[in-house]
C-alpha cells in the first residue's frame, strides 16, 4: 500500500490536478490560466461550449471552473449538461459569476460561487479547499 499523507497517496501528491476553465472572457481565462499553472494545476481552457463533452471525457477534470457570465440561456445549458451527463465522475464545479446571477445559479446548484470580482489569492484558496479538502496547512511559530 502507497505512503499516505494527508489523506492522498504520494502519487496523488506527485500528480498535477486537472482543472478545466470555461470563460467567455479570453483575458479572465489566459489570468486565471496562468496562476493555476503556476501553482502546479494542469489547465484546459474554453470560451465556447462547443465540443464541451468530448473535452470533459478526453480531459477528465478534477474540477471544473466554470464562469456563469455566458449569454443566457448557454451558461445554464452548459452547466446542466456538465452535471446531468457527466456527472457519473463527480467532478466538482466551481461557479464565477456577478452578484446578479446568484439567485439563478441557487435555484438549480448547490455548488461553489465565487463572485466578481474577486481576489486571485480567494480563487487558489477556494480551488485548494475544493480539490484538496483534507489537506491540513500548518504554519511555522
């Protein structure tokens, strides 16, 4: 049996996490893109919903960052294919989105919000605490 620690085996540890980012916005996705890479994440970035499944199966996130701000009704389309049709991988979703689409969001989602605008350091930590949550910090005294 592998050494364990903190609840993942070293080859968990060893292996970068996937993240597939969905943003409209091609600025937001190349910043976004570029601190999860330098924190060690493997990302996949869209702009479109175009060929969404064939990427979720072929890529096979750990978690999906997804911005909700996509022209209605797509970002809610995209959203309800990414949970009802792939959700057999239980691939936690963390949604961005303006304060004004929360309610949308609530009303068929118990996942994640982070709203815009929002802080870089917010979105790593809420990245971490999604796909690391056993992952104890402990700081020097």
């Amino acid at each position: 049996m592998p050494d364990r620690v903190s609840g993942f085996s070293i080859i968990d540890v060893l292996m970068a996490k996937k993240i597939l980012l969905i943003d409209s916005d091609k600025e937001t996705l190349s910043c976004i893109t570029v601190v999860l890479v330098s924190e060690g994440y493997e990302v996949m970035g869209h702009t479109s919903a175009k060929d969404i499944g064939a990427n979720i199966l072929a890529f096979k996130p750990d978690l999906i960052l997804l911005n909700f701000a996509f022209p209605k009704p797509e970002g809610m389309n995209m959203y309800k294919a990414i949970k009802v049709d792939y959700s057999k991988r239980s691939v936690p979703v963390l949604m961005i989105s303006t304060k004004n689409n929360v309610r949308e969001i609530e009303k068929h989602s118990n996942d994640e919000i982070i709203l815009k605008p929002f802080d870089l350091n917010d979105l790593l930590e809420k990245v971490r605490e999604t796909m690391h949550p056993k992952i104890v910090r402990f700081t020097a005294s």
